[in-house]
C-alpha cells in the first residue's frame, strides 16, 4: 500500500508523543482517515484508553471503519468497530471507534469525563459542523481541568492550518503533501448552464459525451441527494452499456449492501452517482472522469419551521477543488463542471461554517447537558451569531428546558437525551404524559416535513378530503394525520392518493420519520405511563402536545371577517385562506411563512395551524399569564385610554378599555410619543427652548445660587408636567407650554433672569438692544450699529462675569458682522463697514 501519509508516521508518533494537541493537514486521498487510527495502535497511544475517530457522516463512520478492519486482517468489531445513529458494532476489545460527531456529544452527556478514552482523532474537520466544532471547544476544556492526559488530533484537507494552531495553542502542526496526478478543469458552456433542462439530464449528456473519448477508469457524478441521483440513474440508464459500464448510486439512504458495492472493486467500469459523502472521506480507486453538479444539500435554518433543513445550494470553490481532485489520485483524470465558467468567479472559497447558518437550540440544550453553566465563557473556535445564539436561549426558556438564569431544568435534561430538535423532544415527553406518543410521533414528522397534500386540487378531491375530516376538523396538522394514515392504509397506493391529493413519496418520508421518533420514544421509556390525563379526545391531547413544542408560535385572530392575527413575540400576519381553523380565533402555527412581495414588502402567512382554547394555555403555561391594567395611546381613537389586558406571553388574549385615565399616565404616555417623534407639542417652540438655554446659562454663571440645569433628564420630566392634563392630539395641540416652564424654573430664577440677561434691554447710551443664548451657549448682544455709538467697549452682564460677542445689525436689521471685541471694531473693520452701507443707507446716521 503506497499512501503518501505513511512517509509521516515516524514523525507522528514522535510529535504526539511531546504533545497532546496535533494538526494533521493532508490533502483528499492522502490516506490520513484510514492510517492515522493504525498510527495511534502501532504507536502505543491506545494501551490505557480507546481512540474515538470523529467522522462528519454515518456512511463514512461504517465504511472507513470496515476498510481499517479489513487491511488489520481482523472482522469488523474485534480491535476496530464503528457506532452510528441505530447501529453499533464492537466489543470489549474494541480500540478505535469510528463515530460520528453527534454520538461523542450524546457520550459526553452521560460521562463528561471520558474515561477509557485516550485520545479524540477529529477527521474532515474542514468540513466545520456544528458538532465539530462544539466537541472539539469540549474537548479541549476537558484536556484543561480533569483530563490533561487526553491527546487530540485534528485532521483537515483545506482549512487554514493556523487558525487552528491559534486556537488550540500550544500544539504542533504536521503536513503531509500527497501525491496526485493533474487534473483537466471543463465548464460547460454558458447556453447549456442557463437552459431549462434539470440538472441530472445535463449531467446525463456531459457524461455520455465524455465517455466516447474517456475508455479507462471510472467516473464519479457528484448530486446534491438521492431524488437526484435516482433521476440521474434513470437519465443514463438507458444509454450506457450493461456488459461494459455498472451503474450505481452512493448517499446514506442506501443499505449497507448497496453502499459496498459503489466502493469495492468490480469486473466492470463504474458509473458512480453520489452525494458530497464520496468528496471527502472515502475514496473510490481508478476515478479518472469526475461529473459536478455544482449541488449539494446544505444544512440551514428554516425560519417557516423554526428547525434546520437542508436546502440544495451552491458547492464553494473548495468543494469543487476537492471533488475534482477525486479524478486524480491514480492517473491524470478530468472534471466536468455543469456551470458556466464565469460563474465560477461568484461562487465561495470556502463553505460557510455551520454554526453561522444553523438553528442553535438543539446545540445549546445538548451544550448544556455535558455539564457547561453558560455559553458566555465557552470558548468556540469560531463565535456563533449572537441574534441566533439569543433565539435558541428564548425557544429553550419557552419550552421550559432551561430557567431564567439560563440553567438547565430537568425537563431540558430529559428533552437533552432525545436525538432531536428541542421542539420535537418537547413535544415527545407530553405525548407520555396524554398517552398519545403514537400520534405525536406522526405529528412531529408531519410537522418536520414538507406538506404531503397536493395544492391546488380539483373539486372532487377536495370534496374527498372533506369527507375524511368531517365538518368540526379545526386542524391542519390533524386533516393530513387523517389523510396520511388513509393512504397508509392503502400502503400509499399512487392512484389512491392521487383521489385524496396525498404525495405518495413525501408520506413514505413521513413514514420514516415517525418510525424513528416512535423508536426514540420507546427507547427512552415513553408510551408505558399506566395513567395518562384524560382528555376528552385524541385531538386534543395532540393539540396540547402541539403547544408543548410551539408554544412561541400561538396566533390570535385580530378581527372577524378577516385572516390577519398576530403571534407571540408582536409578530403579524395572516392565516393561510385554506387552513381548517376556520373561524378560531386562537391557535397554534407549526409554520409561518415570509413571502416576498413587490417594493420589497414581506407577507407573512402562518401554516399547518391548530385551533386551540384559551384555558388550554392557562392548563399548560400558567406562568407565561400576565394581567396588566396599562394606559396607551389609541391610534384610531387619536387618544390615551386604560386597559385591563390579558396576555400570554406578550400576546393580547383579551382586553376592556376606559377614558377614565390617570392624568399622570396619561402625561407620561404622550411624552414617551413626543420623545420618539410620533406626536408634537406644538407650542413647545423655539421661545421655550430660548427660555431653557438662558436658565441654564444663568445656572452656569451663577452656581453659588444653587439654580438647576435643565438637562435632558430634567426635559423629560418638564414634557411630562406639560402634557399634564392631556387626553388626546387635540389637547395636545393646544396645550400652552411656556407658562409650565416658567412655574418649572420658579419665581426666584426667573425675576434673576430678567435681571441679569434680560431679553431686550437699553444700553448705556438709552438705546436698544437685545440679549440672547445662542444654540452653541454662547451669550450674544445684538444691536443696530447706530445704538452702539458712545459704546466703546463690550458691555458686560452676570454682574461682570459674562463678556457676550457682538452681533452688529445694519439698518435693515441683517447681521452684517459677528465681534468678541467692540473697541477693536470700532478702531478696525468698522470704517469698511461703514463705507459700504452709507451708500445704501445715507438717511441714516453714521459718525
């Protein structure tokens, strides 16, 4: 066996040995995945512990760990096993343990320690799951405190090896170069890339067009699931040739059978359709034409669900890199790209970690159940978004998994043991409690899934739908429960559903689904409670269980007549005009819906809607009640009134309102409306503002008298005693301002005001003259030039303390000069002054 990886294994081992913390960085193919775990056997690290390799994919995990078993000549679960999600194969001599990451997060759960475990391999690094990241950051607190002796090697083919080295410092970085052979980069052209046809005939004819000229090695497509694989298949299926090519499919959903056979060696070419599983970790031998749909199936957050899903996206420039280079590793291969070569240019470097682009709170909760008291002081190698970060902390205080102080309740340690979204897990416990797990099963994975009724059907199927649900249905999620389990019935026979609207391949995913979470359930000891409440109906009981999973997306109906309802958290919107609520006016939405419109503008829908009673709520979540009597300002009434309000959470249940107001309250209502520009008190004008500044001026002359500012503090207090006895816009707009002020600033204040800077006074020579503060605080006296005369220097106020500058007015009364220095004037600039207005204003008298 000639791998590049086994050139480093001296150096490995010597490297690991010094240090507990190793950046292996070696490129696709290099051998790294299935080596490194014989490095660490051969090498002595496994005598006193086990080694968990860390892989990013089930099929990974089970395939490398068969592969390793196979080249130590021993069976599957003697020194090498593997787990997985459902499967586990090992034994009591079991040393290296393929797994994936979420299964060493479940095992620091229940022993944060790790004892029996020596060292932690984290393979595919690069790839940056959430799960990764977070068992990487917990791993690394451990080694810190209670297990300095725990070794951690993290292996990565692109990421930048020294944001690593910074983060796990100290540590050693280790590279082996690899051994590949060139490359030939296609892109299709730009009339193909931007035509109609899907994705897998494009595929089909690159494919077909390739192979006349390519006659050795396999080819490797690369979709983005198995829906595109299978059409993929189906499109080549029937022009390539069965003597000389094998046609097989690779992705998780295949059996373990299946899955071999795409990887083993055969007595034919391979024509090989898979997903992003075959780009990294496993290697198919004698590639030489690699097909890229450019596609794959990215893990994102779904606002309509609140829940992750996968979304078919764009691959980054390093996904295409290394997806090419699949067609190098034994000869010089070539690599079709199905996209136009200029758009190549727009796409990512790198992949989008997923920790910036995924719900948080199924993390957070599963953060919390190894034992971490707050997220603040974890230190991840690379911060999630703080606003997401915050949703996941609200969704999990909602569902009672964690209190107030952002600790972990036993509720969220039980809803922690559960493989699932915090939702769903929420939702699973209830069932227990109402006896109805079954349904909730089915529920959750309706609920998870895209809808398995056909829109936009005929009348007769409509009228067949409503023969199953009967006239009193008030639930969405129950009328496809009701429908999926009539189709199950005809084991989802494609005519049958077709009369009743149901997609057949969507209810066998839902079929899936709950049988899994039916197997969580059991596992974890649900469905065995010998007293459930008594409901007085199944429906009820699952719509109650509704709540315990979404009790931040119970709606009211704003009005009759229409759809618009509000949600919990002041959200608004409306509800889906097919919906079966019908004319409840409260319930539960599993999804909401934000639907671009034209200028911009969202329209938010809310779907999969459940009828629901208000003393269901009040049952359930008697803490998230509030009654409040608050006084607020009426739009439509263009008044203040009180209400009695009702709330659960922040969303009005019910309300009784009076014009009998506090006038106080009311006062404070419409200076918080002034304060945040939605409403104006007309008299309060620049009269009163000058009034402010020549209070504050004296203020800051004379501090010895004690007289206060009048800081914005003290202006919030001032509007609210002018609002005094205000009830509605109209008031307001005749409210008189400047007497209030003047009572503010009290008698003894304003009779120094007018004393000291008074407004308008005579100067010395008995003419005219006026006073004023000025928006920068400065005092300014201002004067025609005529009243000046026999004033040679600048007069003084605040008992001498104050020296103004000195605005001089032409006849017109128009500043025409701005002076700190009066006598300067006169010996200076005024003779030019004087020269130009004499000729202007001659009648007047100029000396």
């Amino acid at each position: 066996m000639d791998l590049p990886i086994l050139e480093i294994e001296s150096e490995f081992c010597a490297e690991l040995s010094d240090t507990n913390r190793l950046v292996l960085e070696a490129p696709t193919g290099s051998g790294k995945s299935t080596q490194t775990p014989k490095f660490l056997l051969r090498g002595g690290f496994l005598a006193s512990g086990d080694a968990i390799i860390l892989q990013p994919r089930r099929i990974a995990a089970r395939m490398l760990a068969k592969r390793v078993a196979w080249e130590l000549d021993e069976p599957l679960g003697k020194t090498v096993g593997f787990q997985v999600r459902h499967e586990r194969v090992s034994s009591k001599e079991t040393r290296i343990h393929f797994v994936t990451e979420g299964i060493l997060l479940r095992r620091m759960m229940g022993d944060p320690e790790l004892r029996g475990v020596s060292c932690l391999v984290f393979d595919e690094f690069h790839e940056r799951s959430l799960h990764a990241d977070l068992t990487l950051a917990r791993a690394l607190m451990l080694q810190r405190t209670k297990r300095p002796d725990l070794k951690i090697v993290v292996m990565s083919a692109t990421l930048d090896a020294s944001e690593l080295e910074s983060y796990l410092k100290p540590c050693r970085i280790l590279r082996s170069q690899g051994r590949t052979f060139p490359v030939a980069i296609e892109h299709i052209d730009n009339r193909l890339a931007n035509s109609d046809l899907p994705i897998w005939d494009i595929a089909a004819k690159a494919t077909l067009d390739r192979l006349q000229q390519e006659k050795e090695g396999h080819v490797l497509i690369f979709m983005p699931g198995a829906f595109e694989i299978g059409k993929t298949i189906a499109a080549l299926g029937s022009r390539l040739s069965t003597r000389e090519f094998e046609l097989l499919a690779l992705h998780s959903e295949l059996s373990a059978k299946d899955q071999d056979r795409a990887v083993e060696a055969g007595d034919r070419r391979k024509v090989i359709v898979a997903t992003n599983v075959a780009e990294t970790s496993l290697t198919i031998d004698n590639v030489r034409l690699v097909v890229d749909s450019g596609q794959a199936r990215i893990a994102r957050y779904d606002p309509t669900r609140g829940i992750n899903t996968l979304w078919i996206e764009k691959i980054s420039d390093a996904s295409a890199r290394q997806r090419a280079g699949r067609a190098g590793r034994t000869a010089p291969g070539r690599a079709i790209r199905l996209w136009a070569e200029r758009e190549h240019a727009s796409r990512a470097l790198f992949e989008e970690p997923e920790v910036r682009r995924v719900d948080l709170s199924e993390m957070l909760l599963s953060l919390l159940a190894t034992g971490i008291e707050s997220v603040d002081s974890f230190e991840w190698f690379e911060p999630p978004n703080e606003e997401r970060l915050s949703d996941a902390t609200g969704l999990l205080r909602s569902l009672g998994a964690i209190d107030r102080d952002g600790r972990l309740t036993e509720r969220g340690r039980k809803m922690s043991g559960f493989p699932l979204h915090p939702r769903y897990a929420s939702m699973l416990l209830a069932s227990d409690a109402f006896g109805c797990v079954e349904e909730i099963a089915l529920a959750a994975a309706l609920a998870q899934s895209r809808s398995i009724l056909l829109r936009k059907v005929d009348k007769s199927v409509e009228r067949r739908r409503e023969s199953l649900w009967g006239a009193q249905l008030r639930s969405d999620v129950l009328g496809q429960m009701i429908a999926w389990e009539a189709a199950l019935k005809e084991r989802f026979d494609m005519g049958f559903c077709q009369e009743i609207g149901v997609h057949a391949q969507s209810s066998r995913q839902v079929l899936k689904i709950a049988n899994q979470l039916s197997q969580y359930a059991e596992a974890s000891g649900l469905g065995s409670n010998s007293n459930p409440r008594e409901e007085s109906s199944k429906d009820q009981a699952v719509a109650k269980c509704l709540l315990y999973g979404f009790p931040d997306r119970v709606c009211r109906r704003l009005d009759r007549g229409t759809l618009r309802c509000g949600m919990v958290g002041g959200r608004r919107g409306v509800l889906a005009r097919e919906s079966l609520v019908g004319e409840s006016e409260l319930f539960v939405a599993c999804e909401v819906n934000e639907i671009g419109r034209q200028g911009g503008q969202v329209n938010t829908v809310f779907n999969l809607c459940t009828a629901i009673e208000v003393e269901w709520l009040q049952e359930l979540f008697p803490k998230l009640f509030s009654d409040v009597e608050e006084v607020v300002f009426d739009e439509k009434q263009k008044r203040v009134v009180e209400r009695r309000v009702t709330r659960f959470q922040d969303l009005e249940l019910s309300c009784r309102e009076s014009f009998e107001v506090d006038s106080a309250k009311a006062a404070e209502v419409f200076a918080k409306l002034i304060t945040e520009g939605k409403a104006k008190l007309a008299n309060w004008d620049e009269e009163v503002e000058h009034l402010i500044r020549r209070v504050n001026f004296l203020a800051q002359a004379f501090p010895e008298y004690g007289f206060e500012l009048i800081d914005d503090d003290a202006r919030s207090l001032l509007l609210e005693q002018c609002c005094e006895g205000v009830r509605s816009l109209k008031d307001l707009k005749r409210k008189d301002v400047l007497p209030v002020v003047r009572d503010w600033v009290g008698t003894p204040a304003m009779k120094m005001l007018e004393h000291e800077l008074p407004e308008r006074l005579k100067l010395d020579n008995g003419k005219p003259a006026r006073l004023r503060v000025d928006a920068d605080m400065q005092l300014t006296l201002s004067a025609k030039i005529q009243c000046l005369y026999d004033i040679p220097d600048t007069p003084r106020f605040c008992q001498g303390r104050s020296l103004p500058r000195v605005e001089l007015l032409a006849p017109n009364m128009r500043p025409v000069q701005m002076t700190n220095d009066l006598q300067a004037f006169w010996s200076g600039s005024y003779e030019g002054v004087k020269k130009e207005l004499k000729g202007r204003y001659p009648k007047h008298e100029w000396r």
